[in-house]
C-alpha cells in the first residue's frame, strides 16, 4: 500500500502515526519543534487522510503498511512514535519488526483491549451525508447534536474536504472503520516474543488510557519500557500540552 507522507527536518529518522480519525496533518507542529534534530515521516495510516483505503484493517496490516513504507524510503531502522491508535500500530511493528526499531515512543496507549468509547462519535459522523452538505458549518451544525465539546468537532472536521465539483467528502474511510471497529481498531496487541528495545510510554495525567494497574502486562511486551506522565494533558496529548511533550520526546531520542 502506498501511504501518503511528508518529511521534514534533518537527522535520523523518526517516523510518526497519528490516532483514529486522524492524519499526519494533527503532528505537523510538534515535527517543526524537532526538524532540527530529526528528519521527520509524518504518515496517513490506511483509509486516513490521503492514504489509500481499503475494507481491511487491522494492527498486524498496519504494521505491515509501516514495514513496506520503509522500505520504499530506504529506511532500514527508524525510531518509531504512535499516538491512540498509531501507538499500537508502532508497537505491532516493533514486536514483528524488531530489528527495524531504533527507539520505541508510544503516546497514551496500552496494549490491552479496550471497551470503547467512539459510539457517539460513529453515530455523529454516521447521520452527515456529505454529498448533500453545502458548507462545513452545515456539517458543524450536524455535529453539534451529538458532540458538545468544541475542539473534537473541529479535530473530525478537518477531515473534510471539498472536491473541485463542489461536493464534500470525508478524507477518512467511515465505512471501513466503523466495521472493523469492535473486532479490530480495539483489539489488544499480543505476541510470542518480547521487543527489548528502548522504549517510552507517554501517559497524559487525565486521560485514563494507560493505568497503574496496566503496567506490568505492559512490560510482559516491552521490558525496557519507561512510563512518563505529562501533567495537565488528556489523551489528545500533543494537542493539551506539546512542549513537554517535545521535552521528554527529545531526552528520550537525542
């Protein structure tokens, strides 16, 4: 599959995955704080953003996609950073691709199953009909009936985009991700090896994510694994709090 990218900076590589419903466009910030040590991937995941989409998805096929986007880079190892969703995504790909893991950052995400919490969000999106929308405040407006909180209406609106006839469509795959949801985008990460790598977690202290309680089975994958907490974040940490986030980021990697 051919990812849709974008590089900046210089430096050894470290390739970053965005969450669910997101794109490489939500780390584009925190990328230009580090463009001077890093040479930055910023990448679509499958059926977000400008990625190809496909009916298929799932963390083992995600890391695949990693894999094979390194590969057409001429990347042989890279340091690794996901977010939500791209978080377990890295660590798929560090646990199937050892040897091309310099360094392991995954920000707010455990490796167990999770219970959910998107149903609202699906049943939002679900009730636009994009083609039938004649402005994004229209699609605002729809939104608002299921999501009072502001700044997830404008982080999912992001996602639409405006064809030259005219029409709006959503950059992401709604279909594609609301299927596999239950049965996938929500699945835990197991594996019969362990990656023994240097590795970060990055907790926001208000996002409840990764728990205490999570973290010996944590460590069962990732046994060099270190848990930092960034204060006064959720689980949008990037978005609540970038420059301790670029600050233990950057005493991790450099």
């Amino acid at each position: 599959m051919q990812l849709n990218y974008k590089i900046i900076g210089q430096g050894k590589p470290l390739i970053i995955l965005h969450g669910l419903f997101g794109m490489l466009d939500n780390w584009q910030s925190i990328a230009k704080s580090l463009e001077t040590d890093f040479t930055l991937y910023l990448v679509d995941q499958r059926n977000h953003g400008k990625s190809p989409h496909s009916n298929e998805h799932s963390y083992k096929l995600m890391a695949a996609d990693l894999k094979e986007f390194m590969m057409q880079q001429g990347i042989s190892q890279s340091n690794i950073m996901g977010h939500s969703m791209g978080g377990k995504t890295a660590m798929q790909f560090a646990l199937d691709d050892p040897e091309m893991v310099d360094k392991l950052i995954v920000v707010d995400m455990g490796i167990k199953r999770y219970s959910g919490g998107h149903d609202t969000i699906f049943d939002a999106l679900q009730s636009i009909k994009p083609a039938l929308i004649h402005s994004r405040s229209d699609a605002e407006k729809q939104l608002s009936l299921f999501i009072q909180n502001n700044s997830i209406r404008q982080f999912l609106l992001k996602n639409l985009s405006r064809s030259a006839d005219g029409n709006y469509n959503w950059k992401f795959n709604l279909s594609a991700l609301s299927i596999n949801y239950e049965n996938n985008i929500l699945d835990g990460i197991t594996a019969e090896i362990q990656f023994e790598g240097d590795t970060l977690f990055l907790r926001g202290s208000k996002s409840d994510y990764i728990l205490n309680t999570d973290w010996d089975s944590i460590q069962t994958l990732f046994p060099a694994a270190k848990l930092k907490t960034v204060e006064d974040a959720g689980h949008w940490v990037h978005a609540d709090q970038p420059e301790q986030l670029i600050s233990y980021i950057k005493s991790f990697l450099i």
